[in-house]
C-alpha cells in the first residue's frame, strides 16, 4: 500500500511538472508575438507619419516657390534642377522639424497642448498668409518688410505654440536656412530679382520661421493621433505626455 502511493505521488509530481513546462514556452511565444506585433505597429506608425510630413513639406514648397516666381520674386538658373532637389529638400526638412518638436516636448515634459486639427490647418493658414505677405508687400524699405514680417511669425508661434523650446528651435532653423539661401545665391544656384540679398534676408528668416511653427504644429498633432491603430487591430496609440 505505501509504495503504491508513493508510484501514485510521483506519477501525479511528474505530471504537473511536465504540465508547467509546458505552459513557460507558451508564455514566451505569447510574450515574443506581442512584442513583434507591437515593434510592427509602431514602425508602421513611424513610417506613416513621416511619409506625411514629407509629402506636405514637398507641397508646400511648390506651393511657396510658385508663388514667389509668379510675383518675380525668386528664380533658378536651372528649373528643371530645381524641380528635383527643392522640394525633396523641404520634404525632409519637413520631417525632421515634425519630429524634433514632439521630441522636446516629451523632453520638458510639456503637456498642455490642447490643439485639434482645425487649429493645426489654421497655423498653415497663417504660414500661408505670411509668404502671401512677403510677396505682395512694397520692397520700398527692406526695414518694413522684416518688421511685419517678424511681427507676424512672432504672432503666428504666440497663438499656435507659445513654448520657449519652440521658438528657439524655429530660430535656429530658420537662422540655418538664411544662410543655406545665401550659399546657393552666391554660387549661383538659386538667384533672386533684387541685386542686393539683403531684400531677400528681409523676408526669408520669416517664411522659415512660420514654417517651422507650422510644421511643429502638425508634427504634435499626429504625434497625437491614431494614424493606423484601427487597421492593425490594436490599442490607440495616443500619446500623452506627463511631467516626472
């Protein structure tokens, strides 16, 4: 009788854990197919974001550099050179700028962004409204030119970003772009009607500079809104930023 129940407690000792051994690799491939699924998402998600941005920043420059020609602004020694690295350019810019003010907002941990895509598609009104600006205005004072301008991109972050790290970062790449204007000026790559590029200085910082607002405004908006969560079947992928 004892080793009977013995044979008894090791057959039922041995059956449980063979059970349980079977259930850790269970776990894992269950643990490993989340973690692909999740990687997969949020590649997607970051694939599908920044194709976004590239292909407004390549709009709007043809949008911009139309502009500028119809009111003999701007012109090109080569159009059909243009035509292949301008706006491929803006379209990257467009992707980093979109990226890198999310980024610094999750850095100062900044969380009080209640903006909606009717805001951000008026902050491209705006952006818009000031490149209509820069063409129309009189070049009779390059002085007046920057002023309004500088008044109106100033206005332009106060209503739609209002952040320190915003303004200095479009500062800074609106500071970087003039002096990409004015290398490919001076080695002839891209010419302006005013024979002093001074007129040009005037109101190339305030185009970069709304431009940039603009395309942080809509860099957080999709950094905030569930692009491809309902096709793959998984969580919103809503972000929200919180102070530590």
């Amino acid at each position: 009788m004892p080793s009977f129940s013995l044979t008894t407690l090791n057959n039922l000792r041995s059956k449980t854990g063979t059970a349980k051994s079977s259930k850790v690799p269970t776990n894992i491939s269950i643990l490993n197919s989340k973690v692909e699924d999740e990687t997969k998402f949020y590649l997607i998600d970051f694939l599908s974001k920044q194709s976004l941005l590239f292909g407004l920043g390549v709009l709007f420059s043809i949008i911009i550099t139309t502009l500028l020609n119809q009111h003999n602004i701007s012109r090109t020694i080569n159009k059909n050179n243009e035509q292949l690295w301008l706006p491929i350019v803006c379209g990257f810019s467009a992707s980093f700028v979109g990226s890198i003010f999310p980024f610094f907002d999750h850095y100062f941990g900044i969380s009080n962004f209640k903006s909606d895509w009717s805001g951000v598609i008026r902050c491209c009104g705006g952006f818009f409204g000031v490149n209509y600006a820069a063409s129309k205005l009189p070049w009779t004072s390059s002085v007046q030119v920057s002023i309004t301008l500088a008044l109106l991109g100033i206005g332009l972050w106060f209503l739609f970003d209002r952040t320190i790290h915003g303004f200095i970062l479009s500062l800074v790449f609106s500071t970087v772009g003039t002096w990409v204007g004015f290398f490919l000026a001076y080695n002839g790559t891209y010419t302006y009607t005013k024979a002093d590029f001074f007129g040009v200085r005037s109101w190339l910082p305030a185009i970069l500079y709304c431009g940039c607002v603009c395309f942080g405004a809509i860099g957080r908006q999709l950094e905030n809104s569930d692009i491809v969560s309902k096709k793959n079947g998984l969580p919103n992928s809503t972000i929200h930023y919180k102070r530590d």
